[in-house]
C-alpha cells in the first residue's frame, strides 16, 4: 500500500514551493533594470522609480547613495522617457516608449 503524505507535510511542501517561486521572481525583476522599457517606467508608483534608479545605479557600480547619482539618474531618465518627474503612474512615457532605460545614460561617465 503506498504511503500517504500527510496534511502537515504537503502545507510545507507548498510554503517552500511558494517562498521559491516569489524569490525567484524577485531576484529576476533586479537582474536587469536596464532593460525596463521607458512605458513600464511611467507605470511606477515614485517609490518604485527610486528602487529602479537605485538598482540602475548600483548595476554600473556607481554609489546609490550619492545624492549627485540620484539626481543625475533620475533626471536623465525622466528626461530620456519625456516625464515631468512630478507624476508616478503615468499611462505611458512621453518618448522612448519601448526603448530600455540602459539608453537614458551615459554610463561611461562616472561623475554627474
């Protein structure tokens, strides 16, 4: 007669499953922020932005921290993508539409 699993044992089968797949989805949404596309971008609440511009810069070895960086990044992507800055979700960036972030920025520099 085969063995029957019981309750308990599936329950955490199906957490370590779960725990796995939100981890991995995670890990994969940071690996690149370059590649976001500007229209993606503009879908943002503003603490969103700011994760994605702290990853970006953080991508190119570049301090997150420094409020040059910040602003430099932030500006530069606003710019790239035609928003104002001001106004998190917006229904779609103004230029660059499908265009990734990588291209907003001179990475090659590393001062603002």
């Amino acid at each position: 007669m085969p063995a029957i699993a019981s309750p308990v044992r599936h329950g955490r089968v199906l957490a370590t499953a779960a725990v796995a797949i939100v981890a991995a989805a995670s890990l994969t949404s940071c690996s690149n922020p370059g590649a976001m596309t500007c229209d993606e971008y503009a879908a943002l609440s503003t603490g969103e932005r700011l994760k994605v511009e702290r990853e970006l810069l953080i991508a190119h070895d570049l301090e997150p921290n420094n409020m040059g960086n910040s602003l430099g990044v932030s500006q530069a992507v606003d710019s790239y993508c035609g928003l104002n800055g001001v106004t998190d979700k917006e229904p779609a960036a103004k230029a660059n539409r499908n265009n990734p972030l990588e291209n907003a920025v001179n990475w090659s520099a590393k001062r603002w």
